[in-house]
C-alpha cells in the first residue's frame, strides 16, 4: 500500500516522536492557598509552594464538567496523559497550621461479617481532628500547559474561570487573560529527566504527582481520578528556598 504524503514512518527499534504541543499561559492571584505534598497524610497535611501536574490537568476537566461541558473534558482526559504542565512559582509564600474538623460518613470498607465484625454506624458522621498548612502568597502563580492543538479553546475556558487550585479553598483568580506562548524553558519546574543531566542552582525539590505516558483508566464508568497505576510520585527542582520558623515555615524564590 502507497504511503500517504507526509505520513510519519515509524522505525523499528525507535520511540515514537513526541506529539506537537501549544502553549497557553494564564496567571493567578491566590486569595487562600493549600497544596498538600502527595506524600503527607490527609490528616497531617505538609504545604508545598507548587501544585503537580495532575492538580492542573484534573482542574481543567473538573472545570470543564462544571460547565456542562461532559464530552470536552472526556476528550481532554482521554489526552492528558500527553500533555506537559510548567509552573511559575509566586515570589514567596508564608506557611501556617490550621486545625480542622475533619468530617466523614462511616462506611462498611473494613467489615468482616464471618467474623461478626460490622458498623452499626454506616451513614453517620466520624469526625477527626487534622492539620493542614496554609499558605499567604506573595505575587502571582503562573501556569502553563502545553496542549494538542484541537483542545485550546476548551482549556482557555477551563483557565480562564478556574476558580481554585490545590484543595478546594485554595482560592484563586486569574490575572488578565490566557495567552499562547512558547514553551517556558527558562521556568525551573524540572522531572528528574531533566535534572539528572543539569541540577539548576539555587533550587530546592519538591515531590509532586504526574500522570504516566499511557492513556488514563476511569475508576467508574464516568468518572476519573488521580491515583492508583495512572499517577506516580516523583522529585521535581523548583526555583527557591526554604526557610524553617517557629510557628512555620517560608518560601522564598529569589
């Protein structure tokens, strides 16, 4: 069979090429921040200055649902796992604790009925004491995305009306409007595949969670999540240091 014009050729033994990404950019102002490090347990929740990939690229589609957008945010989800995600830390945030009430309905996960072991209280509250770092921010958290090409209309909308990112009292606005840029290469936001061959001065790791080079595999019929065999935890190089206090902690970027 004759080969299309301009058809790619793929080479044994060769990885397939990366797919051609555009760029949006979009700045935010945090009216309240919290990010918690994907390491750190839910009820003891460590503050990271930076969001992971996966936060940003669930924001767009959890956005996209909001707007009864159900099949872009499908399509969106079925590319996400291509897509690239810098960000711009602020110039400098200020962490405290926060104690919570922490709220759940009781449920039968760890009934055992052969063995007469069963919750009497399934569909009552179980309420827990947590912490949880806060963050004041100093400037504006820059975003970028790098997308396939038929999707940019749908995330300028999703970016442009995000309204939180991190947690979800995480507030946030955007500052001005979505732009298509070039890629961001001066922004230290860098996977290990990068760092390994060029550790950047002047920066500091964080762990943050990104989706892996396969398609992402929903949980339910309608529905996705970060988490499970679709995500994994890895060190990223962030531009900045941090500072330890008495009652907190600081990160400062320059």
């Amino acid at each position: 069979m004759a080969r299309k014009k301009n058809q790619a050729v793929s080479e044994p033994g060769l990885s397939a090429p990366e797919p051609s990404l555009i760029w949006l950019k979009a700045a935010y102002q945090f009216h309240t921040f919290a990010y918690r490090d994907p390491r750190s347990a839910f009820a003891s929740a460590m503050g990271s200055p930076v969001v992971s990939p996966t936060t940003v690229l669930l924001g767009i589609a959890s956005t996209l649902f909001s707007f009864g957008k159900a099949v872009e945010a499908k399509n969106f989800i079925g590319v996400a796992h291509i897509c690239k995600v810098v960000i711009d830390a602020p110039d400098g945030i200020i962490f405290f604790r926060a104690f919570h009430q922490l709220r759940r309905y009781e449920s039968n996960k760890w009934d055992k009925p052969a063995e007469g072991k069963i919750n009497q209280r399934i569909g009552l509250t179980n309420i827990n004491q947590g912490t949880r770092e806060y963050g004041l921010v100093e400037g504006h958290t820059t975003v970028y995305v790098g997308i396939p090409e038929d999707h940019i209309e749908n995330v300028k909308m999703a970016l442009t009306n995000l309204g939180h990112l991190g947690t979800h009292d995480s507030m946030c606005s955007i500052v001005g409007n979505v732009e298509i840029c070039s890629e961001p290469n001066d922004v230290i936001y860098m996977p290990p595949e990068k760092w390994q061959s060029n550790v950047p001065y002047g920066a500091t790791v964080v762990t943050l969670s990104r989706f892996k080079n396969k398609p992402i595999e929903p949980t339910l019929p309608h529905w996705w999540m970060a988490g499970g065999e679709d995500t994994e935890q890895v060190p990223y190089f962030i531009k900045g240091r941090f500072e330890g206090t008495s009652r907190g902690k600081i990160y400062r970027k320059q």
